[in-house]
C-alpha cells in the first residue's frame, strides 16, 4: 500500500470516521523532546526480530538491538526458523506477534501454517519453544497477548458460522504445549477484527472490531454496523461486556495503565489536529471505559512512517515509542519521544542486509520491542 491507512490491518476492512480539533507542535515542544532524550535511561535497547532471505528460497532469522536514542545497531545472533514454519523465502508471510517483556519471549503465530506458534527468546536470539495446535477449528489468532498469571495467550481468531458470514473466536492457547491445548471461549459477532492490536488488564480483554453482526439495537453505533467499535471481552467467560463506538484507529497499546488508570496509545485520527500531509499519527490516552481518546501529541509533519505501524512498541516507562518495518529492500527505523511526538532517531538500518547475508537486500521486521 502507498499509504498507511486506519484499515491496513483489518480483516475486512471497514470504513472509519475522525474527529476534527486544531492545534499542533511547537517549537518547544521539540526542545523539550531533546532535554528528555538526553535524560534517557541509557541501558534501553529496542530488539527487532526479523526474517530474511539467504536465498531467493530460504528463510533465516535474526534478533537485531537497537539504540532508540542514535539508531545505532548490533546484531544479537541468527537462528534458523522451524522447517515447518517457513516453506521457502519469507516474503510471503505474515504473523501476527505479541512480546512478553519479563520472559523476552516474542510469539509468532503463522496463521499461514494453520496457527503454528514460534517462540523466539530475544535477548538469546533463538527458536525456544514450537507449538502446533491440533484443534481443528482453530486457524491462527488474529490478535493475542500473553496472560503471566495462566501462562497462556489469550486472543481472536477467524471462525466460520452458519450464515456463512464469519465471525471471530475468543479462546487461548498455551505455548509451552507441543499440541497448544487450545480452548475456545466464546464467539464474538463481528466480522472485521484489528490485528496486533489489543489490550489485556484486570481479566478483561480490550480490541476495536467492525461489522457487528447483531442487532441493530445493539451496534456502537446504531445507524452503520461498519462503524468501528472498542470492545470489553471478559477473559474467563468470553462474555461482550461492552461495544463502545470510536473515531480512532489504535495500533498499539502501551503494556501498562497510566496512574489515572488511561492507557497510552499509538494511533490514527484526529486529522484536524495533526495536519499531516498523508498520515495522521499521534499518541493519546484511552479511557477504554467510555473509549474517549485523549490526545498529548501528533507526529512531526515532515516525518514519513514507511508501513507497519503496528509493528511497534512503548518502553516500559511510557516515554518513548518505535516502529519499524522492511519494505522489500527499503528499511525504516523510526522512535519517538512519546510526550512531545519528537523523533528520536530515523534510520534505515544501513547495511543490515548485507551484514546478514539477505539475497536481494529482502529482509522482514516481524517484532519490535523495547526490553
């Protein structure tokens, strides 16, 4: 795609709606941005988990770590996929990932490959667990994140009904188990999912979802079942607690609350407010009670994100952000001062490809995460 959009990353995508406000950046904005990277903790380091080409049909992968103050890198190690993961070049593949800092665990789900799950240990730079779930029913989660407390994943995944429209299943899986132990918990009436993107707190699970397939009555938004909605799932019963009705796209959440009990969040709209000239990112907090976005920042105008937004992070402070993303032979570092919405660093990852050793300079970001 040319361009980013709030429907890059919905299975069947659904129109959005945006708020209009006026404001935007200023100059001291930006010099506070500065006077807080030079505070920065120098120990944080962003791993990015990729796959690349040897050849034009063979995969590898790789762990790279990455200053989000410079941009600077090293590589952290190669490993080889899991032979069933991967059928040739890894161009063609795209898991939906989901990191679980305090283990370094990366997940990556190949609904490609029925759902089989790969577990990569970042700072080992190594395949450490391979799960292929056996359920028949169960094709790939669509969005997941991993509960420390169960030890499982908790998400969504595409399910087929008797209408023939397709709706989503709610259920988990446990990565530790060879066959994954897959449960479905519940089904959600929606046809269009966000992927990669959620939110998991307090046996709650949070997502925004369109095309709700029940009554009209009960849409978060009663004139367009096409309207997308933030929804609350309990985590043990699966049960809709709620569908409230948003005119913003989230691409990622931070992993946790802040003080006020918000969460702050990457994401799209607000056009009237940021004014750039193709992309309209910027952070806000979430009330995921009443879905009300807050905004703090927008993105500089003159800065460009490639693609895969939601490839992406918060540090666990909640002071910075980044994304990255491999557009065929085009690479894109990119970190944030999550205040101000200053860029921090803005690299393409010169020479990466070829210290690798990717044929054709193909090489695939699939997780970037802050440790």
């Amino acid at each position: 795609m040319a361009w980013p959009s709030p429907t890059a990353r919905m299975i069947a995508c659904a129109p959005l709606l945006c708020a209009l406000l006026l404001c935007g950046l200023s100059a001291a904005a930006a010099a506070a941005a500065a006077a807080a990277a030079a505070t920065q903790d120098a120990t944080d380091v962003v791993y990015l988990t990729v796959a690349y080409c040897p050849t034009d049909f063979t995969s590898e992968g790789a762990v790279i770590a990455v200053d989000p103050l410079t941009g600077n890198y090293t590589i952290v190690g190669k490993f080889m996929w899991p032979p069933n993961a991967i059928f040739g070049c890894a161009a063609l593949y795209d898991p939906t990932v989901t990191f679980d800092r305090p283990s370094h665990n990366l997940y990556l789900d190949f609904g490609d490959d029925f759902g089989l799950l790969v577990t990569v240990n970042v700072e080992q730079a190594k395949v450490v667990e391979e799960t292929s779930p056996h359920d028949l029913f169960f094709v790939g989660f669509t969005n997941m994140q991993f509960d420390p407390n169960t030890k499982r994943l908790f998400g969504m995944s595409p399910t087929g009904t008797r209408d023939g429209e397709g709706a989503f299943q709610f259920g988990s899986l446990d990565p530790s188990a060879i066959d994954g132990d897959y449960q479905n918990i519940s089904v959600i009436p929606y046809r269009a999912m966000m992927d990669d993107t959620e939110y998991l707190a307090s046996g709650k699970y949070w997502v925004q979802a369109s095309y709700d397939k029940r009554h009209e009555s009960e849409w978060c938004d009663p004139n367009n079942d096409a309207a997308l909605c933030l929804l609350q799932v309990d985590q043990k019963s699966g049960e809709l607690l709620s569908s409230t009705f948003t005119n913003y796209t989230v691409y990622k959440f931070a992993d946790t609350p802040n003080a006020n009990g918000t969460v702050l969040s990457f994401m799209f709209g607000f056009e009237g407010l940021c004014r750039h000239p193709y992309e309209d990112f910027l952070f806000a907090n979430v009330n995921l009670t009443s879905a009300e976005a807050t905004p703090i920042a927008c993105i500089p105008q003159k800065v460009t994100i490639q693609e895969d937004e939601w490839i992406s992070s918060f540090s666990q402070d909640r002071s910075m952000f980044a994304t990255a993303s491999g557009f065929g032979s085009e690479l894109q570092f990119l970190s944030f001062n999550a205040t101000t919405g200053a860029v921090l660093a803005n690299t393409d990852l010169p020479n990466l490809a070829k210290t690798l050793g990717a044929a054709e300079g193909l090489v695939f970001i699939w997780g970037v995460d802050f440790e």
